[in-house]
C-alpha cells in the first residue's frame, strides 16, 4: 500500500507542477523557480513551422 501512495504522490505532483508553469507561462511569459527566472514562448506545430535559425530545438525531420 504504502508504494502505491509514494505513486500516487508523484504522479499528482508532477501534475500540479506542470500545470504551475503552464499557468505562470501564460499569466506572466514566464515563470520562477527559487531565485531564477525562466521565460516562456510557444511553439507552434502547425504545417510549415520552422524554428528560428538561432533556435537549439531540433527541426523535425522532413521538415528540413
């Protein structure tokens, strides 16, 4: 019992974790953790999407 409360626990931080700095990001375009602050942008997955050339993201492939 006591491995799935330690499950339980996890899975339901992470959640509220994400849904924090989804909530932060649109809010506010960004968001903080302890004394860093970290900026948000969206991406978009449209057809046709290409990321900046200065842009660490990898570029999916066919869309080369």
């Amino acid at each position: 019992m006591s491995w799935l409360a330690i499950i339980l626990a996890f899975v339901i931080g992470w959640e509220a974790a994400h849904r924090t700095v989804a909530t932060e990001c649109k809010k506010l375009g960004k968001f903080y953790v302890g004394n860093e602050v970290f900026e948000c942008r969206k991406i978009s997955h449209s057809a046709g999407y290409q990321p900046a050339a200065d842009s660490d993201t990898p570029t999916p492939p066919g869309n080369e």
